[in-house]
C-alpha cells in the first residue's frame, strides 16, 4: 500500500506481553488510520476513517 509508506506504526500501551498478540496503529496520515498485526508488519493494514476509528475506540472503552 503506497498510502502507507510514510505510516508510524505504534503499539497500544495496553498490550502487554501476552505472546504477541496484538495490533499496531498508524495514526499520523492524513485522512485514515491503519491498522495491522504486529506480528506480520508486511502483510495486510486495515483503514479506517479518523471518525469511524474514533467510535470504535470509545465503543471498546465502555465494553461494546
């Protein structure tokens, strides 16, 4: 994905040492927010709008 280049990918601080299971984000591109497995950085990203990113992050907080 040439859009993800310039991506800074980070880790959730919530994410622990639970074997490697977790999820990256990039959110320092204009207009989305990639997200992919930590696991396995060459392979597929997930985007999202900021906003519809933004519901899903405060969905998860309150346990939706």
């Amino acid at each position: 994905m040439a859009e993800l280049t310039s991506a800074q990918w980070r880790k959730s601080t919530r994410s622990g040492d639970n074997g490697g299971n977790c999820v990256e984000v990039a959110d320092n591109l204009p207009g989305i927010v990639a997200v992919r497995d930590s696991k396995d950085p060459a392979g597929p990203a997930l985007t999202f709008s900021p906003t519809a990113w933004a519901s899903f992050v405060q969905a998860t907080k309150i346990g939706h």
